[in-house]
C-alpha cells in the first residue's frame, strides 16, 4: 500500500511529522524501522482489550485482566526495602477498595490523583495481603475529575470500546501509540491504495482503507476473539493483500528460473560409482530418494534450484557430496560454503577422506588460510584443478575466481544474506544450486516458503544411530546434574555445557557462559579440564578450542549457542543446556544433536531455571517426548512463528505485518491462486490495469529477489 500516482507522496513523510509524534518519539519509531507514514499505519495491533463493558471491585478476581472505575480516596508516595519510589493509589466505587501501585512513573504523576477525582483504568489484578491490587493500570480521568486528562469515556480511544494493544516500542506507552495510530489513520486513509488489480478487489473481502480503520480500531460490534485469532474480514482483506505479493514475487522467481538456460550434466561418469564401492555403509531409501531427484536436476539444461532438508545426522553431506562428483564427472566445479569455520573445516575433512577414493581435489578457503596457502587455493580454483572449494564467506570475495563452476552447495542456508548467496551465483554462469537444512519444515510449509525451489526431504535416519535420553532438569537440583557431568567425564567422555549469554547483562539475570567456565575450573570441577568458546572470540581461537575438545584435551566445554551447527565429536555424549526455557524448540533439538555421534549412549539434560513458568516445561516436553526434528519443528514454528524460526529476513522475504505462514494456510493458497491467475494473462504485468501491481511488487521486494524482467 502506496501513495496514488500524481499526488504528493502523503504516506512517505517522515513518521516525526504525524501529531503526537515529536522528537524523542520519532527517532524510537525510526529506530523499530517506522520511519514513514506508512510504516506507521502498517503497525497493526498485537492484541486487544475488551473494555466495553466496567467490573466493580467486589467481583474482581486473581489473574484477571479488568477495566474498571472509581473515585480516588487517597495517595501517597512511599520507599520500598529496595530504597525505590512507589507511587500507591487507593480507589473506591462503593462496591470495595482497589489499589493501584506504580513502581515506574513520570515526576509529579502523584498530583493527577487527588481524593475525589474519578478514574477509569485497565488493568491485571493480583491479591496481596488479602487486598486486591493492580500493579501500573493504564489511567483515564473521566470529565467531573477536574485537572486531569479529559476525555469522555463514550468517545475515548481508550475505554468504552475494543481497545488496540501494540507492541511495545522503545518505551512508549500503548495508550500513546494508541492516540498516535488514531492521527496517522486520520491522515492516511483517503491515500491508501491496495496492490491487487481491480478484478480481485471485487473479490476480496472490503476495501483496503476500510481494512486498515477496522483493523486498529474495531468496530463496537466485533466479536473480540475474532479478533484475537485474526479472522475479521478486516484482518484477513490485509493478509490476503500481504500474501498476493509474496505469491507473485515467488512465482516470478520461479518462472525466471525455470526460462534460464544452464547447464545439462548428463555424463554419468563414475566418481560416484567409486565412493559408493569405498564407503563402509549404505545409502538410505530417503537418501537413494533424494540423490536421484538431484541428478536428475542436473542433467536438465536450466539450473537447479533444490532444498535438501533433513534432520541432524539424516545424512545430507553424503548426498550433496555425491552432486558435486557428478558435477566434476561432467568438468565442472562445485562450491561448498558453510556459515563457520568450523563446519568448514569439518566438511573439508570428511569430503577430503571420500575425495581421496575418487581422485576428485577439494580445498578449504577461510578467513583462517594463510597467505601462501590461500594464493596456491586461488590458483588451483582458476585453473580448474580444483573440483570442490569449501569455504565460509571467504568463497564470495573479489579474488576468488572458478575455471567453470557448476554447483554451488549451500549449507545451513538461513545464515546467509540474499547478496551472500547472489554474489556466489556471480562467479558462475547459471550454475545449479543445492541448499541444504538442518531445520526440518514441514513438506507444505517449505514449498511456501521456498516457492522457487523443489525440495528433497530425508525423512529416515542411518542405521546405528543411538536414541538420546532428554531429562528436564530444575534449577534447584543443580548438585545432581553436577555429579552426572562429574560421572560421565569419568568414564573417559566429553561434555558439552550451554548458556544463553556470553557474559552478564544488566537486563536479565542469566548464567553466563565466562562466569561459569570460571566457576567449572576453579571451584566446581578443579580436577578436569573445562574449555571456553563463544561467538565474541576470533575464528582462530575458537578452531584452537574446538580442536583441543575433539583431541580430548578438553572434557568439558562451557559455550554459546556458537556451537549449535556442524560440530561433530564422537566422544561427547552429554548435552547440558541452562535455562533451557530461554531457547528455541528447533534451537534445542540442533544443540542436542551434537551428541549421540558415536557408539556410547548419550544425554541431553534441560536445565529450567527458577523463574520459568509452567508454560515453559509444557513446551520443552516435545523434546522429552520424541527425537523427530520435523514434529519439534512443527511445535517450534507454532508457538515462534516463521520469522524469527527461519530467519527470513536473511532469506530475503519481505516480514509480514499481519500474515502468519503457519496459521494462515488458507489465505496464502488463495492468494496463490489470485497471483497465478494475473499470470496466466499477464506474465510480466504490463497491462494499464496490471501497473500499480508492479510498482507495488517492486517496491515490496526490492533488493530482496531476482524477478527478472519485471524489475
């Protein structure tokens, strides 16, 4: 949604110049990415709050969230133990006291509540001491309460209706947002423009300003938990508008693929015959599977665009490198390029070992090479005597060049950047392109999300793997879990100890990884050797510490999440991972699997800490419960949603203001059909009726896609 053509571009101004916005405002707005009006009014509520109709105080209960009023008997400023101001209201309404505490409040808040003044107020109640309180309840002064904030609550933005909730931003109050929406709205709704052509706004549910008024604001009538689950006609005429141009940027992508010429690897050669005869087991089905669907690709004359995804240890390292023998078979190169050093070096020492079967050359180009070294790899991938360059971003920098590279492997793709990957496809001509996930999707979802791509799925594990015993563990039995670690080193294994933070933070009370490495060596386990690695150190310190764990010189390492990907030391049978409650579903399952790599029974132990509610252990059960990474996925994208799960915005797509992927199935297959629809009589949009669609889809995904020639 855009400014009209011809008119002065009202939706682009800059946020600060919306009422109610001044400066101190304005730069928290830019900085949470609102920095138009535009942005502004596509900042769509969290939630809401009915507070249409007043519960007196005597039918207040515990855990309840309220809209409630009274007339102010009394209030005071007082100090807590802790030494900090408290500012303590106390209502009545005739029915029973309330009172209201603020532990956070602007200087002279305290004189708005004289005695006798009557206010309304928002707000959870909790019972303390036998009284009922609610802790900083957003506060209406209604018209007879004199010197305070005066708006009738018939005609309030507030009270008396289904109220908005937004996120919060930089400090700035809901209630303010609120005011601030309202005169964005007033200022945007007559330039509000929709992207669909005007066959399919005939279609859609209302217009797109309609959409958005109702979408803030409500009307008196709706059913709140309709609007809670985001299926008002009003929330879904923008999810669809939202979806169409994903739909039509994916099918464009595609369709640009699908027209590129490439190149036909159709000489079956027989590196891959020699692996095979050398190796000492036996391809899966799923693998077999997926290795099939793969050549076949590659024997096509257009480029390959496949995502080969499976769970940790299914196998997908064997299957791409059996892609890129094809490849050298038919005299071209293959790029492999992994998110760190480390993952690097391990795919360097596991190809090496089946490259050395197969007289196939691989090298390895990290930022760590040394200079001689490095010129000797450049030189050898110029030449073409390379047949596989594995590398971390090192791959994509000016001087690496390719005698004719053809496959480009990508692993662990979601930490890469769009350019990242486009930069690689640069030193080829139309090369073939495999990705590769260890973050199972479902089968539907990710031919949503990677609507471009054709996806491979190993479903089934090679034999021998070992099931991983998974034990939540509470904070208050941290002696036991302390005499297991104690116990499993002394059996001659390795451990892995996790946390969230590097070091300590002023804004949450976490065990920090430094602290604790400090604390293992000098106090809790003196007698063992406790190693330390986290994302702050250089790529050199953090090889040296990975290396001295998989010698064995180190039996306990004490790390960040740094380690979550690509590690791979058989000795380490024990995964521990403090405040467990603080991590991704998906998250955990990869950090589990850095274990259950040998032959040795492995443990996995989730430590919750004290502060984590119910809701937490009920989430982590899925992890007690099963080791099949595509049901925890399912959980963890139900409950996290696909942004932050996928990392999209790596990915290149654009967020959604209102869309959820999982949630929101049947929007999206309407969608697509829309956009297949505007395709099948416009492939490039060119129509006078088509024009604003494109201008809309170019703006949307610009810098994000390659879209051919529509861009």
């Amino acid at each position: 949604m855009i400014a009209a053509p011809n008119r002065e571009p009202v939706l682009q101004r800059p946020v600060r110049y919306v009422k109610g916005v001044g400066p101190k405002i304005g730069a928290a707005l830019e900085a949470a990415g609102i920095r138009t009006l535009e942005d502004l009014v596509c900042f769509f509520p969290r939630t809401y709050e009915d507070r249409r109709s007043v519960t007196t105080f005597r039918n207040i209960r515990p855990g309840e969230t309220v809209t409630t009023t009274g007339r102010v008997v009394g209030s005071r400023l007082r100090l807590t133990a802790g030494r900090r101001q408290l500012l303590e209201v106390t209502l009545t309404d005739g029915t029973g006291h309330l009172t209201c505490r603020w532990f956070h409040f602007r200087a002279g808040y305290e004189r708005l509540f004289r005695a006798g003044f009557r206010v309304v107020l928002t707000g959870t109640a909790q019972a303390y001491r036998g009284q009922m309180e609610i802790l900083h309840p957003e506060v209406e002064w209604l018209p007879e309460a004199g010197p305070g904030p005066q708006v009738p609550a018939t005609t309030s933005l507030h009270y008396g209706r289904i109220v908005p909730v937004y996120s919060e931003i930089g400090g700035i109050p809901t209630r303010r947002l609120r005011t601030i929406l309202r005169a964005a709205l007033d200022l945007a709704k007559t330039e509000l423009r929709s992207a669909l052509p005007p066959t399919l706004q005939r279609e859609a549910p209302m217009p797109l300003p309609q959409a958005v008024e109702e979408t803030h604001f409500p009307p008196p009538d709706r059913n709140p938990q309709i609007l809670f689950a985001r299926r008002t006609p009003a929330q879904e005429r923008i999810i669809l508008e939202e979806f169409f141009l994903l739909s039509l940027g994916l099918l464009l992508r595609r369709r640009a693929s699908d027209a590129a010429a490439g190149h036909a690897m159709t000489k079956p050669g027989g590196r891959g015959d020699l692996l095979r005869k050398a190796l000492d087991f036996s391809l899966t089905g799923a693998q077999e599977r997926a290795l099939a669907e793969i050549l076949t690709d590659l024997a096509r004359p257009r480029p390959m665009n496949r995502l080969l995804q499976g769970d940790v240890g299914s196998g997908k390292t064997i299957v791409a490198f059996l892609a890129a023998l094809r490849a050298a078979d038919n005299d071209f190169q293959t790029a492999f390029m992994a998110p760190t050093e480390i993952l690097a070096e391990q795919h360097h020492r596991t190809l090496g070992t089946w490259a050395e079967k197969t007289n196939t050359q691989v090298a390895l180009l990290t930022s760590g090479t040394s200079t001689v070294e490095r010129q000797e790899i450049l030189e050898a991938a110029r030449s073409g005597e390379v047949h596989t360059l594995i590398g971390t971003h090192a791959l994509i920098e000016k001087a690496v060049a390719f005698n004719r590279l053809g496959l480009i492997v990508v692993d662990e793709q979601h930490r890469f950047g769009v350019a990242q990957r486009a930069e690689l496809l640069r030193k080829g001509v139309q090369p073939h392109v495999l990705i590769m996930s260890a973050t199972p999707i479902p089968r539907t979802l990710a031919m949503t999300l990677y609507g471009d791509l054709d996806v491979s799925t190993l479903d089934e594990m090679p034999p021998g793997r070992k099931p991983i015993v998974t034990r939540i563990v509470p904070d208050g039995r941290r002696a036991r879990f302390y005499t297991f670690v104690n116990d499993e080193v002394g059996k001659g294994r390795q451990a892995f100890l996790v946390y969230p933070l590097v070091e300590d933070s002023e804004k949450v009370y976490l065990k920090n990884a430094k602290q604790m490495a400090e604390e293992f060596r000098t106090r809790i386990f003196p007698h063992l050797k406790v190693g330390l690695m986290h994302g702050r150190m250089k790529a050199e310190e953090k090889d040296a510490v990975m290396r001295s764990f998989r010698d064995g010189a180190i039996q306990i390492l004490v790390a960040t999440t740094v380690i979550e990907v690509g590690i791979d030391v058989p000795n380490a049978t024990l995964m521990v991972v403090e405040h467990a409650e603080r991590f991704g579903l998906a998250q955990l399952h990869q950090l589990r699997g850095r274990v259950g790599r040998g032959a040795e029974s492995s443990t996995c132990l989730l430590i919750v800490g004290k502060e984590a509610g119910p809701e937490a252990a009920q989430r982590l059960k899925a992890m007690v419960e099963t080791q099949d990474g595509f049901r925890i996925a399912e959980e963890d994208l139900r409950i996290r949603g696909p942004g932050e799960f996928l990392g999209l915005r790596q990915s290149g797509y654009p967020d959604f203001h209102l869309g959820n992927l999982i949630e929101d199935t049947a929007l999206l297959r309407r969608s697509q059909e829309w956009a297949r629809r505007v395709l099948a009589t416009d492939p490039a949009l060119a129509r006078p009726e088509h024009r604003f669609t494109r201008e809309r889809l170019v703006a949307r995904w610009h810098g994000r896609l390659e879209l051919g020639s529509i861009a």
